[in-house]
C-alpha cells in the first residue's frame, strides 16, 4: 500500500468519526446545554460573580428628565370659557447616582438586602434652561391636596376657606427648581400652625435626592436562576396595602435593575416600582439592536392602565371603589398621603381620547412617551431602557370650596419624567466578549460538523485525482500494432544454402 492510499485512507476515517462526533454531539445538545448552565451560575446576585459588582454600582450613566406643562390660560380655564392650554416645557436634565448600599446576604446566601439612595446633580447641557430661573405655571397642589382634606369638615374647611383668600388660588407660578426640590407654601405653613403632621415644605421631588425608597430584598438566583433579581419583601413586606385586591397589593418581578437570563418572546416580565405604588407587567415588542448587541423590546401594553371593563383585573386599584377611572390613568391617592394624583403614561398615552381631548396642547407619540426596557435575552443584562411617567392632578367640584365651582372632573397634567439608560462601551464590550465565547461555544459540534464535511470533500477530491492518475499510466504503457508483413530473409541470405557434407562411404 503506498502512501497516498494510506493517506487518503487516514482523511477517510477521521473525516467519518468528526460527522459522527459532531451530529452525536448535536442531537444530544451537549455545549448549549453546557453554556446555559455556566450562565446560571455565573449570573448570580452574589460575591465573587461576574454580575455582582455592576448591580452594585450600575457603571452605565443614568439620566432623569423632567418636562413641565406650563398653562397659559389659567383664568379662561377658572372663568369656564375655555378649556385648558398648556405648553410642554424641558427637559431639565439631571444625572442620577444610584449606588447600592448596606448590602446585606440573608438567608444562607439565597437572598440580598439593599438601600439603593438616589443622588441627582444638574446637567445644563442637556437641558432647555436654568431650573432657578425658569417659572412654570401650574395648579397649586398643596391648595387642592388641604381642600380635599377638609372637604366636609365642619371645622377645618371654615378656616382653609380664609386661608385659601391670602395663601393663594387653584393655580400657582414657581421656578422649576422649586416645583422639584420644594419650596414653603404659605397655605402648608398656617395649616402646619394647626396641625403639626402636615409639613409647611412642598416639591415633586422634595426629599429625594440623597433619600432611597425604602429597603428591598433580592433573590440571589443560586436557588433557581429564574428568580434572579426578583423582589421578596420591600419594607419588610411582601405584599402591599394601599389597594382593595390581593391581585392589585402584589409585589412582584425585579425592581427594574435585574432580569433573569435566557429570556423568551412569550413571557410577561413583572416589574414592581414605588413611584407608581404598584407592581407592572411588560411583553415583548419587538427584536433590537443596542451597540451590536441583540435584544428583546419589552413594553407596558394597555391593559396595564385599562378601566375595569377593558381588564376586570384592575377594579382593586380604583380608589375608592366607587369611583374608577377610565383607561390609561390611575389614582394613587393612597399612597400619597391623601393628594388627589393620577398617574398616566406621558400626554395620556394608550390613555382614552377623553383625557387627549380635555386638554389643548397633549398630543401622545409611541416613539416620545412610550416606556420600555431593552433586554439581551441570552443574558438578562439590561442594555437600554426609558422609564416614562406623568404626574396629574384630579380637578373637580369641591362642595366645601366655591373656588372650585367652575370645575368639572379633568385630570390636569402636571409634569412628566424620562428616566434613561444605555449601556456603556466598556460593558458593551464584555458583553459582546461574553456572548461570542458563548456563540462558539454553543455552535462547536457545528464546527466539527463542518470540518468533517470539508474533510469528505477533500477525500473525495484525492480519490478522483488518484483515479485519473491509473488511467494516464495505463494509456501510457499501451503498445503500437505490428504489422503483418513479414521479412523475407532468402532475400538477405541471397543463394546460398547450407549443406552438410556426406560422409565417404565404407568399401
């Protein structure tokens, strides 16, 4: 045997044992099944795991915009001539730092508690204006929330109706850093003088920067990978009690910082956030790409904010019962201390046209005001989000309050806020590092399959070449005819023959 024969013999065997071990490896599923559990076990809230210290201290830069809704047409609106006008105005752009504190491992490991203090400082260059300089006009919350109070009172709404004459109207203009930070309202500083639980300071967001919501409890996902991120108590708490149902008091799903890995299409991600005093669900929109990055879309759909006879899920949070709103707007009265806010998507979005129409100036667009979170569902890491909430106020006939006798029911915006985040390029690319290492990895019974395919191709190749080879050798050996004509050889020997002498006889 030469050594092209044991060469081509070698190509063959190896050839037909890498299509075995490759289609055996497939079918069996061995590397993906490999992956996913390294994944799992790597993508844990714990010490030491590759997720652990970006949940920590999240490195992507978060942004929090506030957009006012200036109204300027106060007095027509009061007066009952017209309905009311406003101008969006923002954003006022501020960074947010949200670094996770007193972490704390309960529960042998298996679950992790943590403060997570938010800090906001000022990016001018982001926003429209300077928040000190620039005044708003907007309805006078701290005037509606002690109406609402007294309403009814016997004692209480006498004396907030004298207030109410030097204190200040149904609206009210304050610079923007104001309305966020908070200011002393002149209404809140008398009542404090009568009722010392009722604070004299008033902002959207006044004590929050440096404050945290209250301490949470994680699932590590070591138990069940499932579980990672997902809350277990807020407070302490496992459930609320600001709504009328056990649905509707739910705590459920992560708290918007952490998603479980191997995301599918079909699954419903719970989120449960303070702000809006409940838990939300989202479902998958559509595939995107963040940075090179694949990812899931996942959005609130409408049944979310729907009215009781769109989703019957929802009648525990209308408050109180009797009074239910309609869809896409939610009454978090109980939750804040009694105020009469509403919480929407911004500009009424997947709202009721009613809402829309009530108020000049609202025109709701999916691209501006819808909230979502972009996922890499192989991981769970969160690659891009935008979390949109507006702010309103119930305005309505008050009995007690002549003040209010031009009014009809009429949710008013207040303002809205976007809160962004995008993954940043150092995370991307060990992001992008993770995920092709595990490509490659999940995909090598392919490679091996593809190896043996080219290892049969040249097989094939080397077989044919040697073929073509015995031919042309044959060929080559092959003799001419000889012809039929044969030599006279009389002609060269002329005349002569030869003759053997005779003996002489014996006498």
């Amino acid at each position: 045997m030469t050594r092209k024969s044991c060469g081509i013999y070698a190509t063959g065997i190896i050839a037909a044992h890498l299509l075995i071990v490759g289609i055996a490896l497939m079918v069996a599923d061995v590397f993906p099944r490999l992956i996913t559990k390294q994944l799992k076990g790597a993508i844990t809230l714990t010490e030491g795991s590759k997720v652990f210290d970006s949940w920590k201290n999240p490195p992507p830069p978060v942004f929090m915009e506030f957009f006012f809704f200036n109204v300027t047409n106060s007095e027509a609106f009061l007066e009952g001539t017209e309905k009311p006008r406003v101008v969006e105005v923002g954003p006022y752009c501020y960074r947010e730092y949200r670094p996770k504190e007193n972490v704390t491992f309960v529960e042998n490991g298996t679950k992790v508690a943590a403060l997570t203090p938010k800090t906001f400082v000022f990016v001018r260059e982001k926003s429209v204006g300077d928040p000190a300089d620039d005044l708003v006009t907007t309805v006078n919350v701290p005037a509606l929330a002690v109406m609402n109070k007294a309403q009814g009172s016997f004692l209480f709404a006498p004396m907030v109706r004298a207030w109410m004459k030097t204190a200040g109207g149904i609206f009210t203009t304050r610079s923007v850093s104001d309305l966020l930070w908070g200011y002393e309202d002149p209404l809140l500083k008398k009542v404090n003088g009568f009722k010392k639980s009722i604070e004299k300071d008033f902002g959207f967001m006044i004590n929050k920067n440096g404050s945290h919501d209250g301490e949470f409890v994680y699932h590590t996902g070591e138990a069940d990978y499932m579980d990672y991120g997902r809350v277990d108590t807020w407070k302490g708490e496992r459930k609320l009690t600001f709504w009328s149902s056990n649905y509707s008091n739910l705590i459920q799903g992560s708290d918007g910082s952490a998603f479980h890995p191997f995301l599918t299409k079909e699954e419903r991600l719970n989120i449960f956030t303070p702000d809006l005093c409940r838990s939300i669900y989202m479902e998958f929109e559509k595939d995107v790409d963040v940075k090179g990055i694949p990812g899931y879309r996942f959005t609130p759909p409408r049944s979310v904010l729907a009215s009781v006879v769109e989703n019957p899920d929802n009648e525990g949070f209308c408050s109180p019962p009797d009074k239910c709103l309609g869809s896409g707007v939610l009454k978090v009265a109980a939750c804040k201390k009694g105020a009469p806010v509403v919480v929407s998507f911004p500009h009424f979005y997947l709202g009721e046209t009613d809402y829309i129409n009530a108020i000049d100036g609202i025109s709701p667009v999916r691209e501006h005001h819808q909230t979502y979170v972009d996922l890499n569902p192989t991981t769970g890491i969160l690659i891009r989000a935008s979390k949109r909430a507006q702010f309103n106020i119930l305005l309505e006939t008050l009995s007690s309050f002549s003040i209010t006798k031009g009014l009809n029911q009429t949710v008013f915006p207040l303002f809205f806020l976007n809160e962004t985040v995008v993954i940043d390029d150092v995370s991307a690319a060990r992001l992008h590092r993770l995920l092709l290492i595990a490509n490659i990895a999940s995909n090598f019974p392919i490679f091996i399959i593809a190896l043996g395919g080219l290892l049969l191709v040249i097989l094939l190749v080397l077989i044919i070449r040697l073929r073509k080879r015995k031919t042309t050798a044959k060929e080559d050996t092959i003799y001419s005819p000889v012809t039929d004509k044969t030599e006279d050889f009389s002609d060269k020997n002329g005349s002569y023959v030869g003759m053997t002498p005779l003996k002489a006889e014996r006498a």
